[in-house]
C-alpha cells in the first residue's frame, strides 16, 4: 500500500468554527483521542488575535498541557507576533496563510496579498533558525467567496513568491469548497512545476466533492492531505464555507483505494462519537454512524 499523511486540523481548523467554545481540558482531550488513532501531526492551535477567533483564545495553555515527543504539533500563526508567541511554547511545526485573493486576504487577515507574503517572509527565516519546520497554506487557491475564479496563473504566482521565502511545505486549499477532480489534478500539476516545494492538499467539503477532490489529490501523487475529526469546522471569514473532510470518511476511502493512513478507523470513530457528544449534536462524517467495512 502506498503511504499517505493524514494532518489533523480538527482541534484548530474545526473548532475555530463552532458555536460550541471547547475550554483546555476538552481541546486536550481532543488532541489526545487523536493521537490513541495514530495521528502524528495535528494542528493544536491558533496564535491569532483572540477577540477575532475566541475558540483559540488558550493556544498556549493547551500546549502546556500536551505530551512532548509523540507527535508534530502545529501551530498557526499569521505576523510575528503570533510567531512570536508560538515561540513561547512546545509547539513543532509553524504554518502561516496566505490567501491567494486580496480582498479575501483583507476580510480574513486585514492585509492584501502581498503583505500576507512579506510576513511569510519575515517569519520564515526565524522559524528555520529555531529548527522549526514551516509550511504555507495558500487558501483559496480554487476560488474565491468575493471575487469568484481564481485563475490558475494567479496560483502559481501567489506559490512561487511564498516558495522563495524557503519553507518546507505549501498547502493548496480549496477553502470553500467549490474544487472537484479536474481542478485538482490541473492546480497540483501547475504549482508541482513551478516550484520545489513537497505539496499537502486541503480541501473543504462544502458542495459535497471533497473527498473526490482528496483521492484526486492523492492519485496525483501529493502524500499530505488535511482533515477534520468528524468534518467539523470551516472557514469562520468565507460565508457559507462549511466543513472539512471527515477523517474517519478520508481514511476509509484512501485505506480501501491502496493507500496506508497508518490510523485506526476504528479509534477514530469512536473520537468523532465522543466530539459529537461534546458539540451537543452528531457529527457531519458519515463512517463513525455506519462503521468500517468488512466489519471490524
């Protein structure tokens, strides 16, 4: 079976987006049901302003609390100043945004786009002196909630001028989920030849064609895709953006399409059963409600 990497962005990238706000111990707990099925790198937290994203408003205080050594955590940061409170704590791994549309970029990060490149610039450097890998997520990078298409020139400008700031990984992001097959086999492609940078694959599941667009993505050769444990969360700036993939729903699919995971869908199921008891409603994955096949 082929390897594949399955980054967990459920206690960041999902729980920024809930009405529900997990406090420490719960996020803890989270992060450690996650780590029971085998995830080895996951996205904890979020150094951004707290009064623009509440449900992140505890970063460190919940790295604090987690167990070193057993897995990459990352940590989102957008300036230095979150960089320079991710600093502060255990974290493993850094990874900045740029939205490849500026007046996304404005309504999200309150900067166009090529101020979002210059910070990437500026923290780069500092991360890799700290020996702390860096990765970028180009967000829209299929389309854009206020300007519609994103051509895919414009991606490959916007990928290039963040690949020259030297970091370890660039993260293509269809974060409204508007991408299927076709468009990720095209964008994979044309980035991959533009730049030398290892690709991971984030897509959102919005209009019902991300986990399409994950197996794309996978058949493409791109060996990290992002997901959220029960396919919580979602973009809290784009309307109407709706949740990740489900984890469980993605490693079911890769594991039946000759993929290793290294997860166990049946832990992962009983975590997402667990987050949807928290939320106080079920979870959108669909394999925790209906198991794996053949039945374990």
């Amino acid at each position: 079976m082929s390897p594949i990497t399955i980054v967990e962005v459920g206690p960041r990238d999902g729980l920024q987006n809930e009405a529900v706000v997990f406090d420490t111990d719960a996020k803890v707990d989270f992060i450690n049901r996650c780590l029971a099925a085998g995830a080895q790198r996951i996205e904890v937290a979020s150094f951004v302003n707290p009064k623009r994203v509440p449900q992140m408003a505890d970063a460190e205080a919940v790295l604090d609390r987690l167990h070193p050594d057993v897995a990459s955590y990352i940590g989102l940061v957008l300036n230095e100043r979150g960089f320079a409170r991710a600093m502060a704590t255990q974290v493993d791994e850094v990874n900045l945004v740029v939205m490849v549309t500026d007046t996304f970029s404005l309504k999200n990060q309150g900067m166009n786009t090529a101020a979002a490149i210059d910070a990437v610039a500026a923290v780069a450097p500092r991360a890799k002196d700290a020996g702390l890998p860096v990765s970028v997520t180009l967000s829209a990078s299929f389309g854009c909630p206020y300007e519609g298409e994103v051509e895919v020139s414009r991606l490959v400008d916007v990928a290039q001028q963040v690949a020259a700031a030297g970091i370890d990984e660039l993260a293509i992001a269809d974060t409204i989920g508007v991408a299927v097959p076709k468009d990720v086999h095209q964008r994979v492609s044309a980035v991959r030849e533009a730049v030398d940078v290892p690709l991971r694959v984030h897509v959102h599941n919005t209009r019902n064609s991300g986990y399409a667009s994950a197996l794309a993505a996978a058949e493409a050769g791109v060996g990290v895709l992002d997901a959220s444990l029960g396919g919580i969360g979602g973009c809290p700036f784009a309307p109407r953006a709706t949740g990740n993939i489900a984890t469980e729903d993605l490693v079911y699919a890769l594991e039946r399409s000759g993929f290793d995971t290294g997860l166990d869908l049946d832990e992962l199921c009983r975590a997402s059963e667990w987050l949807g008891q928290q939320l106080g409603r079920p979870t959108p994955g669909l394999v925790a409600k209906a198991g794996g096949f053949p039945p374990s």
